[in-house]
C-alpha cells in the first residue's frame, strides 16, 4: 500500500495544489513542497528493507484477463530513481518558487510538475510493463505541458511539439515491443518477465522485440538521431529544464534499458545497437556542445552526451560498465545545479 501512495500523493498534488492557490501563491508552492516531502518520507522508510536485498511488490487486480495490474516494485534500481525524482524535485519546487514571476500562474506551473512527478515515479516503480507504458505516455503529455507553459513565446510552444512528436512516437514503439513481449513470455509482469531470458532470446519475435524496445528507450533519452528534441524544450522555464531535462525526464530511457538488461542484453543485436547509438550519441553531442554560446543550449548537449555515455556503458553490459553508468548518472544528475545557478532570469 506504501509504494501505492509514494505514487498517489504527487497525482493528487494535482488536484490539491490549486485548491491551496486559491489562498495565494505561496499556497500553491507549500503544498506542492509538503506532498513531496511526504512521498519522499514514505520512500525512505523502505528503504532499508531493500537495502537489506528485498524486492517489495505490492499488486491489485485491475483487468487480469488483459494482463493488466495495479503492481508496483521496489527493488535497488527503482529506489535510485525515485530518490532522484522526489529529492531533485522537492529541491526544483523550492528553486520555482522564487524563480516565477507574478505573472505567472503557480498553482498551474505546481499542477503540473505534481502531475510529472507522479508519472515518473509509476515508471520507475511499476512491476506491470503495461502500467509502465501508462505512466511513460503521461511523462510525454505533462512534459508537453511544462514545456508550453510560456505559451507567449513560439519557440516554448514549438519546442513542446518537437518534444511531444518524438517522445510519443518512441511510446508507441514501445508499446509494440512490449505486446511482443508479452506475447514470447505469457505475462506483462517484470518479475516474469526478468527471469525469462533465456525464452526470450531464443525465440523468432526477439529482435521485432528488441529494436521497438530500443527505439523507445532512445526516443526518451535523446539519443542520435532522436536527440534535437531536447535543445528546442530547452526554451521552457529554467526549473522545467532542470527537472525534466537533466534530472529526470530524460533518464527514463537510460532507466528503461537498465530495467530491461536483465531479459535483453547479453546478446549481439543489443551491444552492436546499443553501444552504436550511445557512442555516436557521446561524439556527437560533445563536438555540438563545443560551439554552443547560450548555456542552456551548452548544458542540453553535454547533457545529451552523457546519456550517451550511459547508453554507451549499458551495451557493454559488464559488470564495471554497469557500476560506472550509476557513478555518470549521478553526476549527469547534478546539472539541475548548473540550471538553478547559471539559469536564473526569465530566459
């Protein structure tokens, strides 16, 4: 039930933050901070229970017929996230607060960054893949949202379809991967799912499987050639850029292939695709950032580059790579600083 509110409480932050707007702006942004406070409490009690080396699970019946369960899941991995996404988050939420002008509407701006957060957080915490694709397609439609907030300006509103376009097409590849899927092992369950490896790959619909997995994965992540999609959202308000698009939004892929690493890596097809699109993306996007003049476009391609490297490190598959894609994670994570000092004004 714990790991059912840790999801809950920033969904209906939605709902309750503009009812506190109503007694002021500040209103909106305590309450917004309070129920992220309370969802990171929440997670922190479990904490040590899987530090401990549990998995917790937690399942209700929705439409079982169709594979469909309220399951969710925490383990070491979803811990990580979801420890970036509430803690980043509350830091964003106090950054936003004094960031936003009086013109700006802050119960909508906290309305929709509760709705973002608890979509992230259903990604990282979902047992069911097909609640995972619920939750991946929100991220798309509440990042189109943040992104759009300055809807005076074009390139916000422009940047928003580009983003919109690109991260809702990868949905929909993954959404036919994980039919697929499903349809090798019998279940949607990731628990099923992780222990049949060897089924998986031995069987005729493997790559169809892989490659639309992969392309939703990179979609999100901004790898090349997907990646121009970040630079134009990069015109949403500064604390939108550090959320989404360095702490958060954009590790959806990376931690999409570290979920799926287990059922998926080992073979040929994912180290040629998966270290080809993260080293392409690293060169790439390093070689752009070189020439870039206005910060945030500097930030949006060195933050591209280390998804790149992260990509890049998870093809390999080895157990060092894997240890060093949390240590550059970590630190790609920590350009939400960057954003917050340097970003400040109304860009």
């Amino acid at each position: 039930m714990t790991l059912l509110l840790i999801v809950l409480i920033p969904l209906l932050g939605a709902l309750l933050v503009p009812v506190a707007g109503v007694r002021g702006r500040m209103g909106a942004a305590l309450m917004a901070g309070a129920l992220t406070a309370t969802a990171l409490g929440l997670l922190l009690s479990l904490a040590p229970q899987v530090f401990a080396g549990e998995v917790l699970v937690s399942s209700w019946a929705w439409m079982a017929d169709f594979g469909l369960y309220f399951s969710f899941r925490l383990d070491g991995l979803g811990l990580l996230f979801a420890l970036l996404i509430l803690g980043i988050g509350l830091l964003v939420i106090l950054y936003a607060t004094y960031y936003l002008s009086p013109k700006d509407s802050m119960s909508k701006f906290f309305a929709f960054m509760m709705l973002f957060m608890g979509s992230m957080l259903g990604v990282v915490l979902s047992e069911n893949l097909i609640l995972l694709l619920i939750f991946w397609e929100l991220t798309s439609l509440t990042s189109f949202l943040l992104v759009s907030f300055w809807r005076h300006r074009a390139d916000a509103r422009q940047g928003a379809r580009i983003a919109l376009a690109i991260t809702g097409g990868g949905g929909l590849c993954l959404l036919a991967g994980i039919l697929l899927l499903g349809e090798i092992v019998g279940s949607y369950e990731l628990s099923v799912v992780l222990a049949s490896a060897d089924l998986i790959q031995n069987h005729d619909l493997f790559a169809p499987a892989l490659i639309l997995i992969l392309l939703g994965a990179f979609t999100k992540s901004a790898q090349f050639p997907f990646h121009f999609w970040l630079p134009h959202a990069m015109a949403a308000p500064t604390p939108v850029s550090a959320y989404l698009h360095s702490a958060t939004m954009v590790k959806a892929g990376v931690f999409l292939l570290a979920r799926m690493h287990p059922a998926l890596s080992g073979g040929d097809l994912w180290f040629y695709l998966v270290t080809t699109a993260g080293l392409v993306t690293l060169v790439f996007a390093a070689y752009v950032a070189l020439f870039r003049h206005d910060l945030k476009g500097l930030l949006a391609y060195s933050t591209i580059s280390h998804l790149g490297l992260i990509t890049l490190l998870f093809g390999f598959g080895t157990p060092l790579a894997a240890g060093s894609c949390r240590s550059v994670s970590h630190y790609q994570s920590r350009h939400f600083q960057g954003f917050a000092v340097y970003g400040g004004g109304h860009y």
